[in-house]
C-alpha cells in the first residue's frame, strides 16, 4: 500500500503511542521519540510505528501484565514496526485476552502486510511465539534481534523466537538466540509458505526442534538457505531442526551450517526427506542426521 503522509509524534504531539494510534488515519505514520514507554498496544488499522532514533534508546515495555504490540485486522490492512525494543510482554492461555497464550512480544493476525524491521525483541513470557507469533498473514521480519523470549511453565507451545502459521513469511538476516519452547525453540514455520535466510540461530532449546521446527504440508513450500544454527539444543530429538515436510519437495533446504555437541541428532525427518549435501553439518558427540532423513545430492 501507498503510506499516507501524515505523521504523529509522540510525545510533542501526543503523549502516549496508543493516543497516537487512535488518532491516526489510515496509513499514517506514528514517529516516536526516544524514551521508555509502559504501553500495551493494540493495532487495528494500516500504520508505520517507527522510532526515530532507534531501538538501542526507544523501548516499549508491556509490564509484565500483556503483551507488548496486538495488531489485528480484516485482512486488508498493513503494519510496520520499525526501530524498537520490545520487551516484559506476558501472553498466556490463562488470561481472558484474544488469542490467548500466543505473540508476547508482537502478535500479528489477518493483515495483508506486516513488516518488523530493525527491532530488538526480546525478555517476553508466554506459550506460542513468544517473541513473535504471525498468523494468516503476510509478514517480513527482517534484521531484528529476538533473544532470551521464553515459554512459561504454565504452557507448552511452539516457536519461542517467532512462530509462524497458516502465513506467507520472510524470516532474513536476524539474530535469534537464547529463546526456549516446547518445539521450534527459534523458530516454528507450520502450513506456510515462504523464506528463512542468512539468520543466525544460536542457543535455542526445545524438546525437539532446538532451532527449527518446519511443517511445510498442504502444499506450502519453504526456502531454507544461508543460514547458521550454532549450539542449539533439545532434550527429546533434533537440536537444530525438526522436519515434517510433505511432499519432500514442499522444502528446499540449502548452503545452511549447523553445527552442535550432543547425543542427539541435528536433524530429525518424521517424512522422507533428502538433506543436500550443500549443508554443512557437524555434531561432535553424536549424529547428524536421523529418522527418516537421507543424504542427498550437493545442489
């Protein structure tokens, strides 16, 4: 979509981020100032929230008490969270919320465009996509920090970094490390379509799927390419990455270096899946592949 020029400014024009959103037409663009700000947010219209001078000194603090950003629309709307630190968010299946449990730090749903750019996402609570959770949307997360993002004990859930569902994604060229879940510690990519590149995934833990976890089935297809999963963990099966793809070639899996010490295998295949020989894998202490995966060809 075309952004509308309009821009508010928080705090010279009005004192609260919320205040600027439920002024703002359309479009518009929210500028904010740097500073520590106590907000809950909800999003339900085409904005740009942007922080001017940038994450390292503009901080959005949920409190502990909700999340941090809710942004849900019809479908037809888009939304850019540009330049944040984002953090103390709490979402769990317990509380009388919509969506209950799922998107801590961002939950996006039902928006024609989503972009997270340039954002440091981190120290949430909750039980599915505790960082980030995108569902039935279109979504760019692209050069962000996302770290330390973990799953309560009141819960099990999926994709402590950022969990993906029934989306089109581009996941590029961010550090995701330190996040915990019961599956896809880093990242979980279920009935979606799209593209994880050039990220650094770096001591995640889960029971099974330390890094990833990708279920690309009902014909959705997904890229994996470039990036590097270094020291994840899982005390069930897969430290780096958990595969269920269906057919085999609903995932292109390329040029990745996993590397990890442990027992238990880098990758598990729950389907029939060949693993490119264009991946570098190393496990010191154990395999490096298991269940139904096989080596395959270099390209």
């Amino acid at each position: 979509m075309s952004w509308a020029q309009d821009t508010l400014r928080v705090p010279q024009d009005y004192p609260t981020i919320q205040a600027a959103i439920d002024a703002a037409a359309p479009g518009a663009s929210v500028e904010v100032a740097s500073g520590t700000y106590f907000e809950n947010l909800v999003v339900a219209k085409s904005v740009a929230l942007v922080a001017k001078s940038g994450a390292a000194v503009t901080t959005l603090d949920g409190g502990r008490i909700g999340r941090v950003i809710f942004a849900r629309g019809t479908g037809a709307e888009s939304v850019e969270i540009v330049g944040f630190t984002i953090t103390n968010g709490l979402a769990l299946e317990s509380m009388d919320a919509p969506a209950a449990g799922s998107g801590s730090g961002i939950h996006l749903e039902s928006l024609a465009a989503a972009t997270l750019r340039d954002n440091v996402i981190r120290d949430n609570v909750g039980c599915v996509g505790v960082g980030v959770s995108a569902l039935d949307v279109t979504v760019a997360v692209v050069h962000n920090e996302i770290r330390h993002n973990l799953q309560d004990s009141s819960c099990a859930g999926e994709g402590g970094g950022i969990d993906v569902q029934t989306a089109t994604a581009v996941i590029r060229d961010n550090d995701i490390r330190d996040n915990a879940a019961s599956s896809g510690g880093g990242i979980a990519f279920d009935l979606s379509d799209g593209v994880i590149s050039d990220n650094l995934l770096i001591r995640n833990s889960a029971e099974v799927g330390g890094a990833l976890r990708l279920v690309p089935i009902d014909g959705k297809h997904v890229t994996v390419s470039g990036n590097t999963l270094l020291d994840n963990r899982a005390t069930m099966d897969a430290t780096a990455v958990h595969l269920i793809p269906m057919p085999d070639d609903a995932l292109w899996m390329r040029g990745n270096t996993i590397s990890g010490d442990g027992a238990i295998e880098l990758i598990r295949c729950e389907t029939p899946f060949a693993v490119s020989r264009s991946n570098a894998l190393r496990n010191e202490s154990g395999p490096t592949v298991a269940g139904l995966c096989t080596f395959g060809l270099v390209f």
